[in-house]
C-alpha cells in the first residue's frame, strides 16, 4: 500500500512517532509529518526526499555527458582542469547572452544550473548542494526546497542575460553555467526563515556564508556574480510567497514535480533543438 489513511507514521525530520494526518510533529515542528499518507515510501529516500542525490546525480551525469559529447574541446587548464568546450554545453542548455538573444534558447535559463564549467566548479557546488539542500528542505519541506531551487536558477541566469544585453559595462555572461545561482537562492531563503522565524542561528549562518560566496565571487575572475545576485534575490522573493511559518501542501508537491519535469524536458529540448539547428 503506497498511502497510509490512518495510524501513526515516522517524521522524517526527526525519526518519532506521529500521525499520519498531523499538522505538524510536535517534537521537530515539521509541517505535514504524515507527508499526506506517503511518509512510509517518501521517507526512504531521505528527509529531502532524494533531491539532493537528484541534483547531484544529474549534475555529474550531464557533466560527463558534456565531456563525451566534445572530447577534443576539453580544456584541462588550471580552473577550467577538464572543462566541456563552449559548443558541447550550448548542446546541453548553457544560458547567457549569446544563446538566449543570438539564438532564441530561452528555455536555457532552466538547464544552465545544471551544467558546469570544469572538475573544480562542479565539485564546489556539489558540496555547497550537500550542505544547504537537507537544511532547506527541513525548513521549508521538499517540495518547497525544489521550488525555490528551480525559480533561483532561473532568475540567476535571467539576471546574468539580461545584464550582459542592456548593462554590458557591469559584466554579465556571454555563456554561463553551473547550480551556483539555485545555491545562492537556497541561501536567499535560509537568510529569510531567520527573518521570518527570528532563528538568529540559521539566518545568521546563511548570510555569512553568503557574504562569503560574494566575496569570493568578485575576487576571482570568471565568476558570474549576477547570477549569484538573482539567484540570492530569486530565492529570498520565492520564500516569501511559500512562506515557511504555513504548512507544507499537497499543491507544492505538484508544483515541486512540475518543476522538475519541466527542467528535464528543457535539457532533452536543448539537444534536440542544438543537433537540429547545426545538423551535429
């Protein structure tokens, strides 16, 4: 039986007894412990229901697929050790100036964070997916998490694109990729539940490491930071609306799988769309 009507479940968050049917546990505070009668087959993927491993299963596919799909365009110099050339991540969907205005692939703002310029940059952003997905899942739900992820990535390389065509002397990005943009969204939302809630602690942590990532960003050069400023203000408007002081809803599971969806048919869309366009 997939869904359990009644009797007491497992929080995923914090492993106790609750019903099936709670509002919230009243010990960890999680909206919708019950998860609407999934718990007991949502829960073995993990209290983010296997986002985390999605994103970053996917993340390292399409990383490796880039590779393949160009193998004598690799570069494997410095920060780029082992980057896919430019035409192999326009295939997969990289966003910025040129695909978007140059040639109509709009859609890529959805695909690009899925994709990574080089072994370097996909593990730190694999690792920065690791730290911050579980946290923002056990604030905001997973289906809220998925949200808030796929809206930051698309205002990020919406910010970076439209930046680069209208403010050109402010940088911006002619191609660019990687989930640095939904990274920072997930932080956007992290510093606003602090607000929200008044949790000094995690609103506190998210900016530093927000700052942190700033920083980062303006000292090293080939960083996009104005994706990482929409993603961040993407992020932070996307909580606001989702609210994390309402309960989770059965609406924000569809909303999370349509998100998804959509993200998957955008990538096989990018190829088909690439391998048509230039007959590869």
């Amino acid at each position: 039986m997939l869904r359990q009507k009644w009797g007491s479940v497992v929080c995923p968050s914090c492993g106790n007894l609750v019903g099936v049917n709670d509002e919230r546990c009243f010990n960890c505070g999680r909206w919708n412990p019950g998860l609407w009668g999934f718990a007991p087959v949502l829960s073995r993927l993990g209290r983010d229901l296997g986002f985390t491993q999605l994103v970053m299963g996917s993340c390292i596919i399409l990383y490796f697929l880039s590779l393949v799909a160009d193998a004598r365009g690799i570069s494997m110099g410095g920060f780029n050790f082992l980057a896919p050339s430019i035409p192999s991540l326009f295939l997969f969907g990289a966003s910025g100036y040129r695909p978007v205005f140059e040639y109509g692939r709009w859609w890529t703002f959805l695909t690009a964070g899925w994709l990574h310029a080089g072994l370097l940059h996909i593990l730190f952003n694999m690792m920065w997916i690791r730290q911050l997905a579980p946290a923002t899942s056990e604030m905001y739900g997973a289906s809220r998490m998925v949200i808030i992820y796929t809206i930051a990535g698309v205002t990020g390389f919406a910010a970076s694109t439209l930046s680069r065509a209208y403010l050109p002397f402010l940088g911006g990005g002619d191609f660019t990729v990687g989930a640095s943009a939904p990274i920072f969204g997930l932080l956007g939302a992290l510093v606003y539940y602090g607000r929200r809630t008044g949790s000094s602690i995690v609103g506190d942590q998210a900016k530093s490491w927000a700052i942190a990532l700033f920083i980062f960003g303006f000292i090293f050069r080939g960083i996009d930071n104005w994706a990482h400023l929409g993603g961040f203000a993407g992020g932070y408007a996307t909580a606001q609306f989702l609210d994390p002081l309402r309960p989770e809803r059965l609406d924000h599971l569809v909303g999370a799988l349509v998100c998804l969806a959509l993200t998957g048919i955008a990538v096989a869309y990018s190829i088909v769309d690439a391998l048509s366009r230039f007959r590869l």
